[in-house]
C-alpha cells in the first residue's frame, strides 16, 4: 500500500510507490534546529516517490553533502536529502511527521547518538550510530 503525506498547508503533497515500514531518528544539532524538534525519518530512493506542487519545495543545502526540502508556504520541514556522490546519492529521508497515516511505521533505529540532548530519550533500546559513523557512510571523502 502506498504511502501519502503532506506539508502543514498542503502545497506540497507526495506518494511514496515503496513500502513504508520503518523510521529512523536523527539526534544531530542541524536536524534539531531545521525540525524543531527530533527529526523522525524513513528512507526513499529518488524514484519511488512523486511530488505534487514541487515548484513550492524550496531547498537549503546545509552542508557539502546533503540538502533540506521545506515549503515555501508555511516552511514545514519535508525531507533531507544527500547530494554527494556515491550509493547514497539522491536519496530522500522524508519526515515521519509529513505522512498522512504515520501508524504502522516503526521506529527502528537512532543516529547522531553523541548529539542527543541529555533531557530525553526514546524509550527501548534501539541500534544506534554516532555522528562520526554516519559521516563516513554517506561522505567518505568529506573529511
Ligand atoms: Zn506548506
Ligand atoms: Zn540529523
């Protein structure tokens, strides 16, 4: 069953053509700041998922690597997507929180571990990697 989702106005709208089962959180101070928040998200290969109202996607690219989708209407945060070269190139992390029903998606893993504010955590005990590990899996040259 294919997944839909939306930002807060509904300018910007997406069907995902793959399965949606799992999520991932990312602690890391940028994702903090651009969600608000934890951002919660699953993962989508470029082609499995077609926008609706993409001229009111705008995209900040917050480091050499990767770029950040939001509308430009109400500036809800859509997805992170990586830049860089290599098998990663293209991929969209979508939020969890833009999806129309979010039930049934679990919360699998946890990243950028080191980065996460010591006032909360989620409850369980998921597979986790620190910031210096993803790095080198989605940047290897980067440094
Ligand atoms: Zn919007
Ligand atoms: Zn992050």
């Amino acid at each position: 069953m294919s997944k839909t989702g939306s930002c807060l106005c509904g300018a910007v709208k997406y069907r995902v053509k793959s399965e949606v089962s799992r999520a991932g959180a990312c602690h890391c101070g940028m994702c903090r700041k651009w969600s608000g928040g934890i951002f919660l998200a699953f993962q989508v290969a470029p082609g499995d998922v077609d926008f609706e109202g993409k001229e009111n996607i705008a995209c900040y690219a917050s480091s050499d690597w990767a770029e950040r989708g939001f509308c430009r209407n109400c500036g809800s945060s859509l997805f992170y997507r990586v830049t860089a070269g290599g098998p990663h190139q293209g991929q969209y992390h979508l939020g969890m929180g833009t999806l129309d029903e979010p039930d049934g998606v679990a919360l699998t893993s946890e990243i950028f571990t080191d980065q996460k504010p010591d006032g909360y955590r989620f409850a369980g005990d998921l597979p986790g990697m620190t910031g210096a590990e993803v790095i080198a899996m989605f940047a290897p040259d980067s440094e």
